[in-house]
C-alpha cells in the first residue's frame, strides 16, 4: 500500500477541487488495478478524515468563542491612579488589564504522513500524460464547509489574518471567527462578518466595552482616557454610563455612552457645574470658580435664572449660575449690578461718565422724569440722561448739561430756535405779536434771508421779520406780495407789463424765454413790441411781445426770421431739408442764382433744387449736400454720367480726353459687352472702349481699332468663330492643366526683367514657377515627347512637348534626368519629371515656356495663373 496516496495530500487537493482520480493515466492494466484499488481506500479514508475534522473544528470552536462574563456594574468603585485631573493636569493611560479567560490548547492533528511524498506527488504512480497545470486558488473561495482564504502561493491561511478592509482571526480549518474570541491571554471581538473591531466603543446588550487600538478589550478597572476623552471602566470589565457616579467622596456624571461629562450639567431639573476633572464644584453659598461667582446649594445643585436676596441684598445669577455684575436687562427692567454683584438703588448715580437715575425698586428710571417741577429725560434703552438735542417719539427737545429741559427762545453757536412751554421744538410759521417767523420744519433753526415754503419763496431780514413789497437785494429786484409770497411771472403795475423770473423771482431784463417764447424787456423792466434792433441785428416783436420766428410776409415780401434767435436772415439759410437764399435785405430769391462761378437753381417758393433736375427740356444735376450744379464726370450710386460745362447731362458715344465712352439715354456711362448698331463692343470697368485681344470669362476675344467685336475671321493664328471666340487650335487634347502643382509663388514673369544671380536671360521666355525640391512637374496638355535630356544651353534637365499646330511647351532645370524619353507619347497631367535647379539656375523652380510655330508666347495666355499670385 506504500503506492496509494497520502490521506493528508489527498485531503488538501480534494479541498481545492482537485479529482486526483481524473488526472492520472494507467500505465498497464495491471498498475490500473492497483491504483483503483488505491484509490477507493484512500477516498474512504479521507471521507473519515474529513468528518472527524469538521467535529473536531466544531468543538473547538465551541471552546474558543466563549461569552464575556457579565456582572453587575459596581457604581460606587474605588477611584485609581489613572483618576481624571481638573486643569491641565493628565491621568496617566492605563495599562493592559488580564484577561478573565485563557485560549484553550488545540491539538494539532494536521501531522504529515510520514508515507506522503515530501513534494505533494504519489510515487510508482504513471505521470500525468495530460500535461496540464493545476489551478492555484487565491484569496477568499466559498466552498463545502465555509469560506476560506488562500494565500498567493495557494496555501491555505490560518490565524491573524490583516487585509486592506481590516483584520480576521481564523480557526485551524482556515474558518472566520466571529465574537468574543480570547487568544494568547487577550479578549477579541469579531463581527458578523469575520472583521475585528479597533479602537471603538463596543455596545452588546446595553453594556459598552472599550476595544483598544490593537483590538483587545480593555480590562483595567478605573479611569481610561481616549483622545481627549475619560471612561470609567468597571471591575466587570463594562464602562460605567449610569449618570452619577461618587469616588472617595467626589462626584461625577458619565453619560449613557459612557463619557465623563465637564462643565454645565443639566438634571432632574438642576443645574450642576463639574470642573475640567470632571468632579462636581460642592460648597455651601459663594463659590469662585474660573473667575466666575456662583452661588451652590448643600445638594451641589446651582442658584441660576433668578434673583437671590441674602441678608438684604439682591444678587441676580443668570442660566448658567454666574453672579452679573453691571448692567443687566431683567424682566423688562434695567439694573445695575456692582462689582460684588449687589444691586444698586435710589437717586442718581454717575456710572461711566453717563448719568442715571435708580428707583427704589432698582430699576433705572426711563423716559421723562419729573423731579422738584424740572423735567427730565431718560433714555428708555438704557437709561441715559438726556442733555442737548433729543427727539422723542417726532417731536424734538433740549437740555441743558444738567439735564433740564428748555423753553422759550434759544440761542446755539449764533442760531436761534423756539421751544414751546411743554418744551417742543417750534417749526414753521410763528406769529409772535403781529410779526411773522419762520422756523425750519427739519431743524427747527429761524429763517433769515430767502427761504422756500412748501412751492413759495420768502424773505425775512435779519431778525427774522418776514418782508412785502419791492425789494432790491445787490442790485436785483423783486416783488413780494401782501402774504409776503415772492411773485413770479407776468406782472402788471399800472398797465405796464413786467415779468419776473419764475425759478428766483428776479425782475427780467433784455431778451428771457416764457415757455417756448422769447421776449424782450428794457433797462427798466418794460416788454418791448414791433421792430427792434440790437447791434446791427433785426428782430421783430408781436403786439404781445412774442419774438417772431419762422416765415414772415410783410406786403408781398417774405423774409425768415431764425427759429433759434428770431434773427432776420440773409444769404443761405436752410428750413429744414430746404435751402433758401435772401438778399441783404432779407427778400427771398427765386429762379437761376449765381454766386462767384456757381449757379443755382431755387423753385417758385425760393427752395434751391437738388439732384436730377429738367430744367428747359436739358437734364441737369445739382449737387444734393449744396446745390451747386454739376459737371464733368459724376457718380451717383455707382453709375456714372458725364456733364458738360453748361451741366447738360450728354448721351451716346462720346470721347472724353481721348478716349470713348458710351452713355444711355439716361446718361448712364455703360461696362461690360454692349450691342449699338448691330456691332459688339466691350467697355472696361471704367467705361473705356477696348480694341485689340481680350479675355472675357473663359474666352478670348479681338476687337477692332473702332472698337467693334472681330468675328468669323482669323487673327494672330487664331479663328474667332461666329461669336468672336478665339479658338485654341492646339489645344486639341483636352483642357490644360497646370505644370507645377506644388507652386509656392513665381519667381519670375514673362518677358524683360533683370538676370537673376547674373546667370539668367534677361529676356525671359517663358515663366518661373517656384517649388519645393523633388516636388512633381506635369505635362500642360498631351502630346509627343521631341526633347527629352539634358540641355547645355542653360535648360538642364529639360523636356519640350509638341501639342500639334505648331504649339510646343518647354519644362526646364528638373532635379534628374526626366522620366519620359523622347518619342513617347504623353497625357495632360502625367508626371514627365521633378523639380530641380539644374542648368543656368539660383533656385529650386520650374522654368515653362510656351513656343506657336518658334515664337514664345506669355504661359499665362495657356495656363491659368494660381490665385494670389
């Protein structure tokens, strides 16, 4: 039997979900036998080994997750070292307390079969033919008996086991243990889950433990200090939480969560002040704590929220029992508590630098005071004496610096104010025997001099008497009425109109507006009427003294006085979008008008005519911003005419300087292609005839010395067919393309320029097309290749093209030897090389040329130039 396998190994592999039976091959029929035989004994006796394990598991698990005894929490417990300390002072942290239990010995039956092989395979067994690796299981696996956690090598954990979520504690089967737990002499508890508590306050059946950092429970009985806080553990190893708790004779009160409580304690209806240490302040009357004063009863409870009168004396403690000292709003009454808390009372007292006045109750007197007949006041927020200006409820008063309130007149720092008999500020009209004051309503303060009374100016003189009647201040009159109201307006004094200016009352003189009206008044004051002039200036009044504005028919004369300033004009004026002209008289004038070397043209009703005008049968055009009449070219709205010197607008063909125009019978110069007498003819963007060959669109086309369109002929080799299209004769294959596509700009045009580098014709034939190194060079249009090579003449590299009729294009200075050979026929647009600067050349470009019958003609007439360039 040394050949069957291990019970222990089997028992490990049959865990992690191996079949041991599925991954060997039989050799022989006869080692087959055998090894069936092997392995039933060995799955029986794992089924036995895996039964007693899981009863073993069982037991000690029963054993080792005993219960934490609970006995009855000792209130009164005898107070430790580690005691909280009032002040500043620190209770030493308490140490580790002995455990109430001892973790049971385990018997370890995991010993090895001294027959298993020490590495994990069965010996005299045939190899495993497969080949296959056995799957290492890691972390946690939920299987038969429970979850268990596999470590990275694949081997089962036991024991304290930390991960990232927190720590676990599992059994010798690898199984979580869950509640108390006591190893090596230190009580644990589990949750649920398996995790183990840390540092917290644990609450079971309304008892609280306190489980330290490292997750033991802390079985010190007394004092335990946490962060900033004190416990008190029991000698059943719970926290006390039971309210009060008395120590050698001190009291103190730990909450239900088991914390010793500081400060203001409130229960059963008292108040109880505990120190820093948490001990209960006691006493029996007066007790000075932390710079306060309360006042304790022999219960320890405090004296809070209300009066307390020992021996006579009133002492006021507020909710949290501290004595008041100074002054305190009580019940709705103002009092004033000394530096020994005791409440002062009766008369006058001068308490930081304010008078007040005590009743006999305490209570500080607020409002008006009446003391020996002489009124005071007090005020009611907080019992101030008043002195000087006060307001109460809307009406204002004074006091002197005793404190006594004031009547009769008063004189502050130069002003003068009347206080009635009851004391209140006197504001507004005043009559004081037959004479009349007036008393600022928003100070209270006599008028003097002008002052406004509701929508009304007055005047008063120094003493504050009010004035009537004319009244003559630096200069400037005035007329105030019986009432003493300032006039303003028209006024009439014995049939002579005055007027008198509304916003100041000032008497007018010279010109003033009334409304939308001007008028004018002498040195005295009196409105004038008819003609007036004022330093060479005509206006002209109406029998009510209205200035005139406007048009103005005196007899058969019409005259314009200026709408501004009612001035007479003369010369050019304008009436709105209208132009006018009077002579130095001021007669307005009509018909032809000419002024210097300007005419003009002004209608029946004298207004000067503007823009397009038929005057005798002739059009003429009068500039619109003056009037003037025009001449020579004009440009209205981008159309053009053309005007005499007389200003007659002219039609049809005409030459001007030279050249020849053609003009509607608008007289609107035409562009573009016309049609006149049967004839084509095309007039540039400015107008001008054009004669000799022109590009029209896409199309070439001639024009005659007389400017008509040449059609069904030839010219220059060229046949212009019925609509005077040039024909590209040798451009029978196809539209041109362009030879260059990589183009970057040109270099160089057509025809006579300066030798580039010295190196260069300075006739050019053809045009320079600048491009990048190796970029592509095109054939313009198809054809046959006649020269292909390198040319000693400057071209370099070079290839020339014959399109047919004559027509040939030359591409020079490629990079290398071209790609086509003469002979060969090509397409427009194949590559027939690249881009170089060989031969008489200073840059990289492609020189193209354009030859008809031997001559060179401009590229550009074949090939279209690239935009922008």
């Amino acid at each position: 039997m040394r050949d069957l396998l291990p019970l222990y190994w089997m028992k490990v592999h049959l865990r992690k979900g191996e079949n041991m039976r599925n991954k060997r091959l039989v050799k022989t029929a006869v080692c087959g036998a055998i090894l069936s035989a092997s392995l039933m004994v060995s799955q029986q006796n794992i089924n036995a080994a895996q039964e007693g394990s899981a009863l073993s598991s069982e037991a000690k698990k029963n054993e080792t997750s005993q219960n934490i005894s609970e006995s009855d929490t000792e209130q009164n417990a005898a107070a430790n070292e580690n005691q909280p300390q009032d002040s500043n002072s620190d209770p030493s942290s308490p140490g580790a307390g002995n455990p109430d239990e001892k973790a049971d010995d385990t018997e370890d039956n995991s010993a090895e079969d001294p027959n298993a092989p020490s590495d994990g395979t069965v010996s005299d067994q045939p190899a495993d033919e497969s080949n296959q690796s056995i799957p290492i299981k890691t972390g946690w696996v939920e299987e038969e008996d429970g979850t268990h956690y596999y470590k990275e090598d694949g081997t089962l954990a036991t024991g304290w086991l930390t991960l990232e979520e927190g720590t676990y504690y599992l059994d010798e089967q690898g199984l979580k243990t869950t509640g108390w737990k006591t190893i090596e002499g230190k009580k644990y508890y589990f949750q649920e889950d398996g995790l183990m508590y840390q540092k917290t306050i644990l609450k079971l059946s309304d008892k609280l433990y306190y489980i330290s950092e490292d997750g033991s429970l802390y079985t010190k009985a007394g004092w335990l200090k946490s962060d900033k806080t004190y416990y008190y553990v029991n000698k059943n190893q719970t926290l006390y939480n039971k309210g009060w708790l008395n120590l050698n004779g001190t009291w103190y009160y730990l909450a239900s969560d088991g914390k010793m409580k500081t400060g203001l304690l409130s229960t059963d209806g008292k108040k109880y002040l505990l120190k820093s240490n948490g001990a209960m302040l006691s006493g029996n009357g007066w007790t000075q704590y932390d710079k306060h004063w309360y006042y304790i009863y022999p219960n320890g409870s405090l004296h809070t929220n209300n009066w307390l009168n020992l021996n006579g004396t009133w002492y006021y403690l507020n909710k949290n029992g501290v004595m008041l000292t100074g002054w305190q709003k009580i019940g709705g009454g103002l009092y004033y508590l000394n530096g020994s808390g005791a409440m002062e009372a009766g008369g006058w007292r001068y308490i930081n630098k304010h008078w007040y006045y005590l009743q006999g109750n305490g209570a500080a007197a607020v409002g008006w005071l009446n003391l020996n007949g002489t009124w005071y006041y007090l005020n009611p927020s907080d019992g101030v004496m008043k002195t000087g200006w006060y307001k109460v409820g809307k009406t204002w008063y004074y006091s002197n610096g005793s404190g006594a309130m004031q009547t009769g007149w008063l004189n502050l720092n130069g002003t003068w104010y009347y206080l009635n008999g009851n004391g209140s500020m006197a504001a507004g009209w005043l009559n004081l025997g037959g004479t009349w004051y007036y008393l600022n309503p928003s100070g209270g303060a006599m008028q003097t001099g002008w002052y406004k009374v509701g929508k009304t100016w007055y005047y008063s003189n120094g003493s504050g008497a009010m004035q009537t009647g004319w009244l003559n201040l630096n200069g400037t009159w005035y007329y105030l009425n019986g009432n003493g109201s300032m006039a303003t307006g028209w006024l009439n004094l014995g049939g002579t109109w005055y007027y008198l200016n509304p916003s100041g009352g000032a008497m007018q003189t010279g010109w003033y507006k009334v409304g939308k009206t001007w008028y004018y008044s002498n040195g005295s004051g009196v409105m004038q009427t008819g003609w007036l002039n004022l330093n060479g200036t005509w206006y002209y009044l109406n029998g009510s003294g209205a200035m005139q504005t406007g048009w103005l028919k005196l007899g058969s004369t019409w005259y314009y006085l200026n709408p501004s300033n009612g001035a007479m004009r003369t010369g050019w004026y304008q009436v709105g979008k209208t132009w006018y002209y009077s002579n130095g008289s001021g007669a307005m004038q009509t018909g032809w008008l000419g002024i210097g070397n300007t005419w003009y043209y002004l209608n029946g009703s004298g207004a000067m005519l503007t823009g397009w005008q038929k005057i005798g049968g002739c059009s003429y055009y009068f500039n619109p911003s003056n009037g003037a009449m025009s001449s020579g070219w004009l440009t209205i709205k981008e159309k053009k005419y053309y005007l005499n010197s007389s200003g007659v607008t002219l039609t049809g063909w005409q030459q001007i300087s030279g050249k020849w125009y053609y003009f509607n019978s608008s007289g609107v110069m035409q562009t573009g292609s016309i049609t006149v007498g049967g004839s084509k003819y095309y007039l540039n963007k400015n107008g001008v005839m054009q004669t000799g060959w022109q590009k029209i669109g896409d199309n070439y086309y001639y024009f005659k010395s007389n400017g008509a369109m040449a059609v069904n002929t030839y010219m220059d080799g060229y046949y212009l067919d019925s609509n005077g299209v040039r024909t590209e004769v040798a451009n029978t294959n196809g539209q041109w393309c362009f030879p260059c596509p990589s183009i970057t700009y040109v270099s160089s045009e057509f025809g006579n320029r300066d030798s580039p580098g010295g190196i260069g014709s300075t006739n050019h034939k053809g045009v320079d097309l600048a491009a990048p190194a190796n970029s592509r060079v095109l054939a313009a249009a198809g054809g046959t290749v006649v020269n292909a090579g390198y040319g000693w003449g400057g071209e370099g590299n070079y290839v020339e093209i014959d399109h047919g009729n004559g027509l040939h294009t030359i591409y020079m200075h490629m990079i290398s030897n071209p790609v086509v050979k003469k002979g060969q026929t090509v397409k427009a647009s194949q590559v027939i090389g690249y881009v170089g600067m060989t031969g008489a050349a200073t840059g990289y470009h492609l020189h193209f040329g354009v030859s008809v019958n031997g001559v060179y003609k401009n590229p550009w007439d074949y090939i279209r130039r690239p935009d922008g360039m």
